[in-house]
C-alpha cells in the first residue's frame, strides 16, 4: 500500500536515503558513537559519584556542626564556651577499624566485619558516621530496639555499646542482640592469639541498643550483598560501633592517630547560624595563627562538594569538547565525500523540484538521523558499560558506588551527538545545494 | 521562444538567435550533430538554465533569468525529464525511483497515482521489475523507469534526451507509443533523438544548426 500523505511520504524516503549508504553510515556512526559513548560514560560515573557523597552528606542532622582541631580537649572546650556554644559533644573516632566477626565462607572466602569506633560524650540527638570521602557527618539518632547509651553509661564507662541494623544482623542473624556481647579487635581469622604468643585480650561489649542504618550503612549492605555474589578474594565490610567515650580512652589508648571531633546541636536555627558564623571567623584567625581548626556544617559540605563537581563536569566537557571536533572533522570529510559521490542525484532531485533549503535539509537530516542512532547506541552501551564497571570502580575508588541516573544523564549526550552531526553537517549541505543543476547532470 | 541566445564564454554561442513555438499536445523531435546546442536547448526550455539574450514563455508565463532559481516548483509540476544517462537513484527501488516526483510537489500517493504508476509500470514492461533496486537493472530497463519517472505525474512538458538510446526496437517502439500517447492527453513533449523512427513518427522535427532550429 503505497497511498500515504506527502509528509510521510517525504520522511519515509529520507529515511531510506539516511541508512542507503551503509559505508557512510558505519563511518559516521562509529565517529559519534565514540564521542557520545564517552562523553556519556563520564557523565554517568561523575553524577554517580558525587551523588553517592551529596546522599549522605544530605543526611546529616540540621542544625548541627562537627569542629576538628589540634587543641587538646580542655583547649577545646574554652574555645567552644567562649563562641557561646552551649551544646555539643566530645567524639573520639579510633580510626584503624577494628574487626568484630570473621568467618569462613563455603566458597573458601573470608568475610570479615569491620567497625569503626566511636566514643562520644553524648548521644541523645546525633550519632556521628565516617562517609566514604572521610568526612564525619552527625545523622540523626533512630532507636530501633533497646535504649541509647545513658549519662549513668558515660559517667561509669561502662563497657555496651549501640551498634547499627547492619552490625546486628551480621553479628546476630536470629534477631537477638540486646544483652549480648561483642568482641572488638578480634583478628580476621577469629583468634584472639597466635600460637607461639601471648593471649591478647580483646574487649568485650555488651549490646544495649540497634540504631537504624544511615545512608552510609545501606550503601555498605548493597556492597556487601554485590561482593559475596561475585568472585572477589576475601570480602569486608565496614560498619560503626558507639560506645560511651571513656570507655574508648580506656580500651583504646593505644590506638594509632585517633581524631577527636565537638558535634555541636542547636536547636534554634538562629542561635546555629549565629554559632557558625564565629565557628568561621575563628577558623580563618585560627589557620593565621598556627591553631588550626575546621568547622563542618552541611552547608559547607554540600557547596564544596558542588564545587568539585562543577569542576570535575568542566574537565570533562573539555576532554569532551576536544574528542567532539576531532570526530566532526571526519565527519564533516565523509558528508563532504558523500555529497561528490551523489552530484548527479542532486541534479535530478533539483530537475525534478528540490528547491535549494530542499537539498541541503536532506542532506542534514541525514546526518541528523545517523547520529541519533549512533547517539542512542552509545547511551545504552555506557550505561551498560558503567553497570558492568560498578564492582571494579568501587574497588578503586575504595567506597560504594553505584549508578545513578537521571533524565539530564540521558538526554544531554544525545544532544552533544546531535548537534556535533548538525554543526559538521552545515558545510557539506551548503555545498551541495548550490552545485548547479546543469552541471550536476553532466557530472561522470 | 524568440530570439533565443545563449553562450558560456561571452564569446561563442552555442544557440544564436532561436526560435521555438511548441502547442499543447505537440511532440517535438530535434535532432543534430553532437556538441551543436541539444542539451543547452533543452536545458532552457526545462527550466534548469536560462538564456543569456531573447525570451522564453511557458505556459504563458514569460520566464526571466533572475528568477531561474525560484522555478523548481513549477518543475516540480509541470515538468517531467529523461536524462541521456538516466540518473535514477540506485539505492532506491523501481517503484521509488518512479514516484520520485511527488517528492518535491504538494500532491499526495492518492489511490489515483497508484493506479497511475502500475498502468505506467506496465505500459513499460516493469511491472515484474517493481521492487528491484535501481542498481541491478540492465540500461534499457533503467532508460524504462526514467521514463516512467517522467510521464507518472502527467505533467504538461516531458524533456527527453535520447531516450531510446539504449534500447531495442521494441522497447523503443513502446517509448514513441508512450509519447504520442500522453501527447493526446495534452503533454507536450520534446525529444532529442538520432532515432529517425522517432522522428518520422512526430509531427514537428527539427534540426538544430549553428545555433538556431530548421524545420526537418
């Protein structure tokens, strides 16, 4: 049934023309599709990685700001007190993680459960979690069972702890863990000591309290669960552990390079606004000095990490920028070619009615239609590729990854390839609609 | 046309003060030496080329040089050419190549034009040719599908150019029917041609000589 409106008559034939030259099409669709493809992977696994870090900086308790510094606790605290803060809490975060459970796999892997171990002298309102980018990051407390460490827990140091619903589950898969106890230090092989040397002793904490997962928890559940089902060696996995800060100077003084950080809570927004301001103007006299302290907020964060982005976006769509012209000049080299090769069917298509616009909208439209298949293969292919890539790029880049995607992510490639075809395109069309039609037809 | 001249050099004319009156229904043959003028003749009345000195009317309209190229619309309407070298479009079929006129005018694949394009198809022995690429037919069935291309629109003026050039007696003796045929319906046509079949058969021969046309 050929009976069809001029339009689809007209599309339909153009069509045709676009994939009738397959040499054309495959040289010019591979130009694209590089471009595109990397282009688009690039973007994928920058919008992925900053989304990993602005989640979990976005969890982050309002209202509260974390200060790290050099001074000694006492030194600390003055500081604090002449700023006019009245609320905060000292943390004390053992960096070296600590193993808590290891055991053998019936594939013969290990899998161990690290922790992270956080003293603290208050934990009523935010608890603080270490994100995959080192920042410490005060989330909000959510009791799922049991209770919170007390004032009676941290003026005796008792030795409990609060762990989180990845650590529970882990350590106590039938549901059980308010009473029972956790070893911290054990070693990945679940000895406390190896033959030949003395017994270590390795601390014992009772569990009063599971705490809902934070961001940083989940991403590392969704680590987990991807590790143990792939081939990789011995699989880790990282988690937190609270405990009432002088229970962790007494079981860890020996700990190499622990951070000490003041989480600050306000409950009035003014009073935060008011308390950061200074937090600032005595960072910067501070660093002047010689007394070096960083104030976070997540404000702060969040800018620093927009920043990094914007930057990271701009690398990129320079590297990108540079593959563009690259690819358009062999582009714009075959539609040149293309156009030579079809002078006579220029000539017959103007005999027969083409008006000059007619001529040179064929020819773009073409390239058009060339590049949106070879755009749209290349975003699927990076896509693919990025989801395939997601277990090797956590691995370098030592936190979870995974990928995010967003309609931008999708459609700001297929228009860079889109328009890198127009742009090439422009030339060659001009060219062949205003080659004449009577020397076109003599043309051999 | 009157007085018709046209040179590429401003030196030499290849047509020096012509005349040609063509009626609806006509059909024109002229004939003459290689390299006297045909092509740049049937270049101006077609449209794709002006002249350089005279007047050209079509279809009562006067033709003038500054506007040659806003005249692909009526090409597109009223014209319809046959190329010495047939110039089909390989990569396209026999019934695509055929419909290629509608491509550039405003008109529709009417149930019409269907009917058109296999009375067309089948007056010139294509019908069992219809979804073969362009690139696979022999020269005389490509010199057949130009023609086709041609007469499918029935446009008022068919240009051909040695349009049995390649073909046998037969299939030229379908080609002059083909003419003589839309020339009853009201096309003009204008042929070149060293066939002298073809031009004992049409009413108005003519010979093309140092520039100007002298009737055979």
């Amino acid at each position: 049934m050929l009976r069809s409106a001029r339009p689809l008559f007209y599309v339909t034939h153009l069509l045709r023309m676009s994939v009738a030259n397959k040499v054309r099409l495959t040289l010019v669709g591979i130009g694209v599709f590089v471009a595109v493809f990397l282009f688009s992977a690039g973007l994928t696994i920058v919008n992925s990685y900053y989304a990993e870090s602005i989640r979990s900086v976005q969890e982050m308790s309002e209202n509260t700001a974390v200060v790290s510094s050099g001074l000694d606790p006492v030194q600390a605290k003055d500081m604090l007190s002449s700023l006019g803060v009245g609320s905060y809490s000292d943390t004390l975060l053992i960096t070296q993680r600590q193993a808590l459970y290891s055991r053998e796999m019936d594939d013969g892997r290990w899998l161990t459960l690290n922790a992270l171990v956080f003293g603290s002298s208050g934990f009523s309102k935010a608890m603080p979690v270490l994100t995959d980018d080192g920042s410490v990051v005060p989330v909000d407390v959510e009791l799922v069972k049991g209770r919170l460490i007390s004032q009676a827990d941290l003026q005796s140091g008792a030795k409990v702890a609060v762990i989180d619903e990845l650590t529970a589950a882990m350590l106590f898969p039938d549901g059980e863990s308010i009473g029972k106890a956790i070893e911290v230090g054990v070693n990945v092989h679940g000895n406390v000591f190896m033959p030949g040397q003395e017994e270590i002793v390795v601390p014992r904490l009772e569990v009063i309290g599971v705490v809902k997962d934070s961001y940083v928890s989940r991403a590392h559940r969704q680590e987990l669960l991807r590790e143990l089902g792939s081939g990789n060696a011995d699989v880790f996995v990282s988690t937190s552990v609270y405990v009432p800060l002088a229970t962790v100077e007494e079981l860890f003084s020996d700990a190499m390079f622990p951070e000490r950080y003041l989480i600050c809570s306000f409950e009035d927004p003014a009073a935060y606004a008011r308390s950061v301001a200074q937090m600032l103007a005595y960072e910067d006299i501070g660093s002047r000095r010689g007394a070096h302290i960083t104030v976070s907020t997540k404000e702060r964060l969040l800018a620093a990490l927009e920043q990094n982005l914007a930057s990271t976006k701009a690398a990129l769509n320079i590297i990108i920028l540079v593959l563009c012209v690259i690819s358009g000049i062999s582009i714009m080299s075959i539609t040149f070619f293309s156009v030579k090769e079809r002078i006579p069917e220029i000539g017959i298509r103007k005999a027969f009615g083409a008006s000059k616009a007619d001529i040179a909208f064929q020819f773009m439209f073409e390239m058009l239609f060339i590049a949106l298949l070879a755009s749209v293969a290349a975003v699927a292919a990076s896509l693919l590729a990025c989801r395939l890539a997601e277990g090797y790029l956590t691995e370098q880049l030592f936190f979870s990854f995974s990928v995010v995607l967003s309609p931008g992510q999708l459609l700001l490639p297929l228009l860079v390839g889109m328009l890198e075809a127009a742009l090439c395109s422009i030339l060659p069309s001009l060219y062949a609609a205003n080659i004449k039609v009577t020397d076109s037809l003599r043309f051999e | 046309m009157s007085g018709v001249r046209k040179t590429y050099d401003g030196r030499r004319y290849v047509l020096d003060g012509l005349d040609f009156t063509l009626h609806e229904g006509q059909v024109a043959a002229i004939l003459g030496a290689s390299g006297c003028g045909k092509s740049t003749l049937l270049n101006i009345i077609g449209l794709l080329d002006s002249c350089t000195e005279g007047s050209y009317t079509f279809c009562g309209e006067r033709m003038l040089r500054t506007r040659l190229n806003s005249y692909h619309q009526q090409r597109a309407r009223d014209i319809g050419f046959v190329f010495q070298s047939y110039c089909l479009i390989d990569a396209l079929s026999v019934t695509e190549n055929a419909l290629m006129p509608f491509l550039y005018n405003d008109r529709s694949i009417t149930r019409e034009v269907e009917r058109r394009l296999v009375s067309v198809l089948d007056d010139f022995n294509l019908t069992a040719l219809k979804n073969t690429k362009a690139s696979l037919l022999s020269g005389g069935e490509r010199q057949r599908v130009a023609i086709a291309r041609a007469m499918i629109k029935s446009p008022r003026l068919v240009i051909a150019d040695e349009p049995t050039g390649n073909l046998d007696d037969a299939n030229a003796r379908l080609v002059v029917e083909a003419f003589l045929s839309i020339a009853r319906q009201g096309t003009s046509v204008v042929v070149v041609t060293h066939n002298n079949m073809l031009a004992d058969e049409v009413a108005c021969a003519y010979r093309l000589c140092k520039g100007r046309l002298e009737a055979c």
